[in-house]
C-alpha cells in the first residue's frame, strides 16, 4: 500500500514538472520557430502553468491524506501478540521501577547504619 502512495507522488511529482516546466519550454521554442503565433504561445503556457499548480495542490493534498489513511490503518491493524508484548513489557519495566525504588531505600538505611 505504501509503495502505491508514493507511485501516486511521484506520477504528480512528474506531471506537475512536465505541465510547468517542460509544455511552456516547448510552447516558446515553437513560437521562436514561427509554428505559433505569440499571443497564442504564451496563452497556452499560462494555462499549462495553472493547470500544473492545480495537480501539484490537489496531487499533493491527495498523497499526503493517503499517507495518514496508512499510518491510521498500520496503528489500527496491530497484531493482538504484539498488543500483548507490549503490555507485558510495560508491566516488567514497571516492577523495575519498583524493585529499583526498593533498592536505593536499602542503600539509604544501610549508608545511615554505616556512619
């Protein structure tokens, strides 16, 4: 699934590049060559640049929704066995705690029985 979303960027990624970049290059190189007019070039990349904004806003707004629907669903889809690992080591590192409090109480009385 993630493999999908970041084939989903990189097609926006190149259409965006390809409509902004590339189509208004070309447009110009046609009108300095006399196959267009102008005014005609410079209309259609105008349009080409605006059309590449709106990809590059809406692509980019779609792919980084699909990455939180992803991380959502990673969070969600969790294995009861790794739930029940997780909650065993809480519960271990808790009576660490514990037992680390329990030592340093023993060292305490046992430095004042020592002076």
């Amino acid at each position: 699934m993630r493999a999908r979303t970041i084939f989903f960027t990189l097609v926006v990624a190149v259409l965006t590049l390809g409509l902004g970049l590339v189509l208004p290059l070309k447009l110009f190189e046609f009108a300095a060559a006399g196959v267009l007019e102008g005014w005609i070039a410079a209309l259609l990349a105008a349009l080409a640049l605006v059309a590449a904004g709106v990809i590059g806003v809406v692509g980019l707004g779609t792919s980084f929704v699909l990455f939180e629907e992803e991380a959502e669903r990673a969070e969600v889809s969790k294995p009861p066995s790794l739930v029940a690992y997780r909650a065993r080591q809480r519960a271990m590192l808790e009576e660490l705690d514990e037992a680390v409090e329990l030592l340093r109480e023993i060292r305490d009385i046992l430095q004042r029985a020592g002076e």
